[in-house]
C-alpha cells in the first residue's frame, strides 16, 4: 500500500481533502493547505529526488545547505500536525540522506490521523508565503550550530 500507487492506507480520506485543493495556489483553509503542503513534498521526493527542496549557501566562509523558503513553508505547516515524521524527513534532507517511500507514507498517514479532529479554518485572502521568510535565519542559525560553525 502506499499514495503513490492511489492504494494508500488512508486513501479515501486524502481523496476527500485533494478536492478541496486549488489545482494552483494555496487551499483556502487551513487542513487542506496542509493535506496540499504533504502533497508538493511527496511529488518533489518522488518525482524530482528532492533536489529542489534545499540551497547550497556560503556562511561565514562555510558551505551550508539550508531549505528553500518556499519549502521552509511547507515544513512549517506539516510540522504544526506531523512533528516527528516531519522533523526525521527535514534531518534527513539536510544531511543529504535519501527519504524513503515508506517515510513519506508514514508522513501522510500521520497527518490524516492528526488532522480528523481539528477544526479547520479559512485562511485569509492577504495570507502570503513571506511571514514564514524568518524562519530561514533560524534555520541557517541552526545549521551553524549544529556543524560546529
């Protein structure tokens, strides 16, 4: 079983969210922004290796990588439902490990589960990706710390 081949273990669930999702651009609540966040990153590993999802930078003379801010936002919102899958798949992106099928399912069924009793909410019309733009010095912060930088 698994999303990729549309037998996923919550299947008929995801179903239900992807047609609340703009075919472009951001859903317009906040559960199924999530369920669209879960689906660009599943796509981008699958299909493209994940190769889009970070940037090679030089910090203080140092080669980092950190996440793209655009993915940095899509983290973001799988974090706040999918804590610890979310934070093994970002680890692994930054140390250049491979993210497995499995992993990414994992994510999904995570996320569904979590997902059932929240309440869902409509995002506001002037809701723009840059609000999650910090998010990159904590990031790039991070990373020097944790390689010793």
């Amino acid at each position: 079983m698994s999303y990729s081949k549309n037998n996923g273990k919550y299947q008929n669930e995801i179903e239900i969210w992807r047609k609340k999702i703009p075919e472009t651009g951001r859903a317009q609540t906040s559960l199924s922004e999530i369920i669209r966040c879960a689906d660009n990153l599943y796509h981008e590993i699958v299909n493209n290796g994940g190769g889009n999802i970070t940037k090679l930078i030089l910090v203080n003379w140092a080669s980092v990588t950190y996440i793209k801010p655009e993915w940095q936002y899509v983290f973001k919102n799988l974090i706040s439902v999918a804590e610890g899958e979310t934070d093994q798949i970002v680890n692994q992106i930054l140390s250049g490990e491979k993210v497995t099928l499995k992993q990414l399912d994992e994510l999904f069924d995570e996320i569904i589960v979590s997902i059932r009793n929240m309440e869902d909410e409509i995002l506001s019309d002037d809701f723009e990706h840059t609000e999650f733009e910090p998010y990159l010095e904590e990031n790039v912060g991070m990373l020097l710390t944790r390689f010793g930088k």
